[in-house]
C-alpha cells in the first residue's frame, strides 16, 4: 500500500459512520457526497494534507463556457478558476520574465501573495498538445519555489493548480499555502513540462522576482464550542483578498481518534462576517496532525476587522480503534478581529 493509498484509507475509515438514528442516516448521505468528491491535492509526502473540494474543482479543469475574446489564455484561466483567484490575479504583480530553453519558452505572468497562498501564472509558448481531448487535465510542471529568508514550501502546502491548452499554447497557475510574512525576493525554478511520462520536456527556466509584504490579517484564537463530548476550537482565522483560511481543533473527552471531517459546502459549514456569508469550499485534512483541519472559502474579504462566526452543523470521527462516530452540532466559533 503506498503512503497516499494510506491516507485515504485512514480518511474512509474515518468517514465510514454507521447511524442509528435519523440525523445520523443524514450524516452518512453528506459524508458518501463528500467521498465521491474527487481529491483536489494530494501531497507526495506522509505529512501531506487532503483538500476535498466543492467548487474548486472547477480549479483542476480545462476551462469552459464563452469568455471575453479579449482576455489572454492565462488571463482566462485566472478568470474562470474562482472569485478568489479572480481577485489575485487582478491584484498581482504584473511580471512578463520570459525564459527559452528546449525549443519553449515560459514566460512568468504574474505574482501575487497574501498570508494564505502565492499564485504564480506561467504561460508556456511551443508545447505541442496531446491528441486527446483530455490534454489540458494532463498538463503538468515540476517546479521549485523559494521565498524571503529561504522559505520553501513544505509538501502539505503544494500546490493547487489550473491549467489550460490552447493549439501550441499552454498555461498553468500555481498557488502554494502558508508564505512567508515579509516582503522580498522570491525564485522560481522550472525544470520539466508536459504531459506527464513520456511526455515532458526538460530545461532550466529560472525567474527571480520581489514581492510586497503579504495583503491580509492572521489572528491566532482560542474560540471554542461544545456539544456533547466534542468541542470544536478556532485556533488560528487568516483573512485575506483571495481566501479565508480557519484552522479547526477537534477534542473529544476521553477518547483518543485517527482523524475527523466536518465536510464542505452542502450543509450549511460557513463563515460569516458582518452581514456577508462565505461558502466553505474546501476541507484541509493533516495527517501530521491528526486532531486539527483547516477550512476555507472560494473567495476572499477585503477587511478582517470585526467579528467572525464559523458554523460547523456536524462532523465524523473515527477512534483509534478504527469505530466511526458521527455528532450533530451544530458549532459555532466567534472570534473578533480588532
């Protein structure tokens, strides 16, 4: 069994909830939706984080629908990928570096960072498609990203991507989690693109670029909830132009559990602001740390300031001894922004 074919065990097993009552028949429906959800990421390492989208698999897809005619491939990509993405792009630093190696040329678009993620757009000239309808899906890169004062990427933070093909040209938009907090000088490193085995193209396209200091608000929160045995704490809330980020603690008296879920975007998991509501879209899931999630929006908020509810209606979680529990909240956490 390979170290992703473990995590996903782990996480079925901790999904898998057998119900005995009507709210807990209600429970296992919204579960069984969230598992034929398709993985957005997948880190390639044991700490890896699972995102199990909503909206954003619209993020991993060959763009569709009538656009602008007037909008670059890439351009489009950043268009169509989510409001929050729509939002960084318009707000990135326009860049233009173009490298040539291998018979391609990349060019690095734009950069953009706040204290969530770092997007990057690349447009790549001379890479032919695949013949198959599915090339876009199959676009891929292998890249190195280095941040102020030498901060990498770890595995559970890389990377969400979309992409797009259009005759000899290609596009990718990368975004890492978590940057560093400062501004300064940033190095992207590009050493393979294509269409996976047998299909890449090897070369050195090497871009160095400054970045501002980081648009947003991280607070750290003691907020907690509890019903029942479970109680439900915010202990971190990162707000954003691009996406609101909250990192969850699950503590359940008494017993000891392998992971917990608390599902995204069809019943009723959101985090309000004032008089505006955001959808939680995606659920970050850490095998490192068993006992806290992130959850995040599509979309960003322009000023943190004020007070924040995150409402979870329930959640599953399986103990060490492999039992599936599921709980009806539902949680509410507050915390207030100065």
């Amino acid at each position: 069994m390979s170290g992703q074919d473990h995590i996903e065990d782990r996480l079925s097993k901790a999904m898998a909830f057998t119900p005995s009552t009507v709210a807990m028949q209600s429970l296992d429906e919204r579960v069984a939706r969230m598992l034929a959800a398709p993985a957005a990421r997948r880190a390639p390492s044991g700490m890896g984080r699972l995102l199990r989208p909503m909206a954003l698999a619209a993020a991993l897809a060959l763009t569709a629908g009538a656009v602008a005619a007037a909008l670059s491939l890439i351009d489009r990509l950043a268009e169509e990928t989510s409001p929050g993405w729509a939002t960084a792009w318009e707000r990135a630093e326009i860049l233009g570096i173009q490298r040539t190696d291998a018979g391609l040329t990349l060019t690095l678009e734009r950069a953009y960072v706040d204290v969530n993620q770092v997007m990057l757009g690349i447009a790549i000239d001379g890479l032919d498609p695949l013949q198959l309808g599915d090339s876009a899906y199959r676009l891929s890169g292998v890249t190195q990203l280095t941040g102020p004062g030498g901060w990498t990427p770890l595995p559970e933070e890389s990377n969400n991507v979309a992409r797009d093909v259009a005759g000899d040209e290609s596009a990718f938009i990368f975004t890492f989690g978590s940057p560093p907090l400062t501004a300064g000088m940033w190095e992207l490193s590009v050493t393979s693109v294509g269409y996976g085995e047998g299909n890449m193209t090897d070369g050195s396209w090497n871009f160095a670029f400054e970045l501002p200091e980081p648009a947003g608000t991280a607070v750290t929160a003691n907020a907690s909830d509890t019903v029942g045995d479970a109680t439900l704490t915010l202990t971190e809330l990162r707000v954003s132009p691009s996406i609101v980020v909250a990192r969850i603690r699950l503590d359940v008296a008494g017993t000891t559990f392998a992971g917990w879920s608390a599902g995204t975007g069809q019943d009723g998991e959101v985090i309000r602001h004032g008089e505006a509501t955001y959808q939680i879209n995606e659920e970050g899931i850490f095998e490192a740390t068993p006992q806290e999630n992130e959850y995040l929006t599509l979309e960003g908020a322009e000023n943190a300031a004020g007070t924040w509810e995150i409402v979870i209606p329930e959640l599953g979680y399986t103990t060490a001894d492999g039992e599936g529990v599921g709980i009806v909240g539902p949680w509410t956490l507050t915390v207030t922004v100065p």
